[in-house]
C-alpha cells in the first residue's frame, strides 16, 4: 500500500464515485422544504468544540476531495469490492435518515427510524460513503 497515490488526470478516477454521491445527494435535498434543510444544517446550540470539529473538518474536506478526484481508481484490487459495499451500505442509510429527517417536525427532535439507533445517522453513513472510495484508491494490502 502506498502512502499518497499517484495523482492524474483520467477516465478511472475518483471522480466517479464523488459524482454519483454529488448527482445522488442533489436529488434527495431537492425534494426537502426549505425549512426542513436549514434546520439539518443549523448549528444553534452546539458546543464550542462542535463548532471547531467541523471548521478543522471543512479546512481538510477540499485536501481529501482533490487526492479523491484525481487518484485513479484500483479496479482490480480485491479490496474494490468492499468499497462499492460500503458505497452502497452507506448511500441506502443516508437516503433513509436523510428522509426520516424530513419528515420530523421541525421543532421536535428526531427519535424514531434510524435515530433510535444513533444521535447522527447521516454522519455515520457519511463516513461510510467516504470509506468507500478510500478502498478503492489503496492497492491489495500486503499478506
């Protein structure tokens, strides 16, 4: 496994899955009411450390989606597999958190669905999804 891949531009690149997220994403907030979506990104009440968390996570966010973007992909690794599993496992549980969100009264907390089982589904599956693409940059890890 190598520690930065090789960057270039090309066809088989992490572009791919950075689109399909993007075009899927898109069409779910999309169908939200504007209220629905500024309540999913309002950080009123967080903590300061919350609030620190996510500045450092928006300063590294543009560094992981450029090597994302111009890696080319690992087709034939076996780990490429995994990845599309963790693309997919990923996608379906933030569609459906993204949706039981929607449908939450806004001044009420979300506690039923996915939320019963985590405070933040949609950063779960967040993570999830990003893993995915990760597997499919690395080469077959060493035996």
């Amino acid at each position: 496994m190598e520690l930065l891949p090789n960057f270039e531009l090309g066809w088989l690149n992490g572009w791919i899955p950075l689109a399909f997220l993007a075009l899927t994403d898109g069409i779910i907030f999309l169908t939200f009411y504007k209220q629905v979506f500024r309540h999913l990104l309002d950080q009123s009440g967080w903590s300061k450390i919350q609030v620190k968390l996510t500045v450092i996570d928006k300063l590294f966010a543009p560094m992981c989606l450029f090597s994302l973007f111009f890696s080319p992909l690992k087709i034939n690794s076996a780990v490429f597999p995994i990845g599309i599993f963790f693309i997919l496992i990923g996608l379906i549980e933030l569609t459906i958190s993204l949706f039981n969100f929607r449908h939450n009264p806004l001044n009420k907390l979300a506690i039923k669905d996915l939320y019963k089982i985590s405070r933040h589904p949609q950063t779960i599956c967040s993570n999830l999804l990003f893993w995915g693409p990760v597997l499919w940059l690395v080469h077959d890890p060493p035996c």
